[in-house]
C-alpha cells in the first residue's frame, strides 16, 4: 500500500479516537452543569477517565483475540448506541445509570485507543513513523475540537438530545469506515496464545529500563508546565475569552503545524536525531514563559510564548510517538503499546498534581524555568535507547 493511502487511513482512525475523547472531556461536564448538577459531582466525571489509565490490563486480549478492526468496529458502536441512549436519562440527576453508562463509554473509547494504536503499527512501516504521526495528532486535535468545542455550539441552536444522536451517527459511520479499513496479517497462533510471555521477554531485552524511564520523563517538563499556563494567563489579566482564542483556535493551530512538521523532520532525518533536536526545541520554550513572567511581559509576550510552546509541543510529540510506535513489535501492538502510553498518562498526572504546590513556591517564573531543568534528564538517556531505533531511508510519499 502506498503511504499517501496509508496516511489517510491514519488520519481517519486518529479521528475516530479523538471524537469520543473529545465529548467526554470537553462535552459532558458543559451537558451536566447546564443541567444544575453540582461542581463536586462534575467534578468527580474525571474518575471516567480511569479506563485510559488502565487499559493495558486487557490490551492482551485485543492481542490476542480476532482482528484488531473489528475491535474498533466494535468498540465504536458500542459507543454510538451509549450516546444514542444517554439523553433519556435525567441529566439533572445523574445516577447509577447515567454513571454506568459514561463509565462503558469510557471504556469502549479506551479499548478503542488500544486497537487503533496497534492497528496503526502494523499498518505502517519503518521510516513512515513520523510522518504518519504529523498526520495522527493534526486529525486527533480535529476531532477534539468537533468533539469537544464544536458539539456544544451546536447544543445551544439544536439541543442536547439532537447532539447525541449527531454524534451517535457519527461514531456509526466511523464503525463502517473501520470495517473497511484494510486487512492486515492476523499474528502467529502461537505469539497469540503466549499470554505474557512475550511481553515479559520484551520487558527483558537489554535497554528496555531505559526505554521505560525515557517515556516517563521525555515530556516531564511539559506535563509539569500545562496546569499551570492558564492560571498565569489569568493572574496576568488575560479575559477567559482571549484564553478561548489562544488556547483553543490560535494555539490548537500551531500545534498542528508543529505536529506535521515534526512528522516530515522525523521521517526525513530519523527518531533518534528528532528526539535530540525537536525535543530541545520543545524543552527550551518552556524558557519563553519564564522570560515573561519574569519581566512581567504584556499581552503580546504572553501570545508569543503560548505560540511558541505550542509550535514546538507539536514537533515533541510527533517524535516521541514516533517512537512509542517503533519499539513495539507489531504482534504485540497492542499491550506494549498500552503499557508505554499508560507510562506517559502516569507522569502527566503526577507532574501535573505536583505542579500547583511547586508554583505557588517557587512563583511563575522560577517554576517554569525548572520546568525546563526537568526535561533535560531525558537526554542522559538517549544513549541507552539508541539500539531499539533502526532509522531507515525515508518512505516515498
């Protein structure tokens, strides 16, 4: 298959895995507070989320049992019937239905991620990583938008019931789409019926500490920044609306442009070179924000450090999973994949629960700088990952 087909592939199944995201992130707690329920009780809808956490301890079995677009099929209806069923349920008085329901969702959106990113390993070559991952965070992003942000403004001129039966028909049409997508190799019987095993051996390979600890900490300083960024917007005077227009339009956009031009730098000069020169590129940005807290900067400064943060998050990232997707083996996409994604997933949530006490501290400026310090313990690692990653010509796009 020629890699123009494949992107488009790409770009479609990254949509489908956006889309669900987006409602239950950007969605749901707008549905509910319109509807009187609590800020403790919508609070407690980020314990949904728990399934994106966890979803490795079944990503064996989407391993292991039929086809990996069949799983994404699946999964996708499933979601689109929850959606479909949600608004007969009193959004006033959210109870152990509603909750059942918003958990299975979570769920299926989760075992979804799961087929998605192993089905996208199989399906791409070595060298066609980064390009294809330019491709997979500009149509995630998309969808989060439409998900998330586009949904609402329709719920204000066409109501809450008629959003979620869009989005329901949505999801179905994504469900066909998979169904079409093309078919890959199902793996060895005998790696599918290994259980463990072949993780355990994977975990084992000389350099795979490094691999692991490099996940954690690659994107420390940016996990550790992101709470923080939109309290210091406020404290500095910025309105909720331009943080809207910043975060959401202008800002959604240069990461978009950085993700794509990542993806090409990848493809074009290799991981191992992309993580050293678009990681520093990512980690040095936090300094812009430093710069301007530190000399109390105006509305212009705060605009350009958020541009520039990001521009060069989108050329990290397209790296980084570039090479969360090199170093698994296509039969086992799918729990490798999970484990290394749950790494990343837990150093968000421990940076981001430690950032508030670090800032209050140290004040914006010192914080941001140290931001930047913890980013750089990732490079002392590159040496030990540098046999997992084959660098090889790029792909004829």
């Amino acid at each position: 298959m020629r890699t123009r087909s494949k992107l488009w592939w790409v770009a479609l199944l990254y949509f489908a895995e956006g889309f669900p995201f987006g409602i239950a992130i950007d969605n749901l707690p707008v549905y509910f507070r319109v509807h009187g329920v609590s800020l403790a009780d919508i609070g407690l809808l980020s314990l949904l989320g728990a399934p994106w956490t966890l979803k490795v301890l079944w990503a064996p079995l989407v391993d292991r049992y039929g086809e990996r677009r069949h799983w994404m099929a699946a999964a996708l209806g499933c979601m689109a019937l929850l959606l479909a069923v949600l608004p007969l349920l009193d959004p006033a008085t959210p109870g152990f239905w509603t909750w059942s329901l918003l958990l299975l969702f979570t769920t299926a959106s989760a075992t979804q991620d799961i087929a998605i990113d192993a089905y996208t390993i199989g399906l791409l070559r070595s060298g066609e990583e980064g390009v294809a991952n330019g491709v997979r965070v500009s149509a995630y992003r998309a969808a989060l938008v439409v998900g998330g942000g586009g949904l609402v403004v329709v719920a204000g001129t066409m109501g809450w019931p008629t959003v979620f039966r869009v989005a329901a028909v949505i999801l179905l049409v994504l469900a066909v789409a998979a169904l079409r997508s093309p078919a890959l190799p199902v793996p060895d019987p005998r790696v599918r019926g290994a259980g463990l095993a072949p993780l355990r051996a994977w975990l084992h390979r000389p350099g795979a500490l490094a691999v692991l600890l490099f996940v954690l900490v690659y994107k420390l300083g940016d996990a550790a920044m992101a709470p923080m960024v939109k309290p210091f917007w406020l404290d500095r005077g910025l309105t909720v609306e331009e943080i809207g227009l910043v975060s959401t339009s202008v800002g959604v956009g240069a990461s978009l442009v950085g993700a794509m031009l990542g993806g090409w730098y990848t493809s074009r000069r290799g991981i191992f070179r992309a993580l050293w020169v678009l990681g520093l590129a990512q980690a040095a940005s936090n300094l812009g924000y430093a710069a301007v807290a530190g000399l109390d900067g105006g509305r212009a400064s705060i605009y350009a450090a958020s541009l520039l943060e990001s521009f060069t998050g989108g050329l990290g990232t397209a790296a980084f999973l570039s090479l969360l997707m090199h170093v698994c083996d296509k039969e086992r996409a799918a729990t490798e994949y999970a484990l290394l994604s749950a790494l990343f997933g837990l150093t968000r949530s421990l940076a981001g629960a430690a950032s508030g006490f670090a800032a209050a501290r140290l004040g914006y400026a010192d914080f941001f700088a140290l931001t930047f310090v913890l980013a750089l313990p990732a490079y002392a690692l590159l040496p030990g990952i540098r046999p997992w990653i084959r660098d090889e010509s790029p792909p004829a796009a």
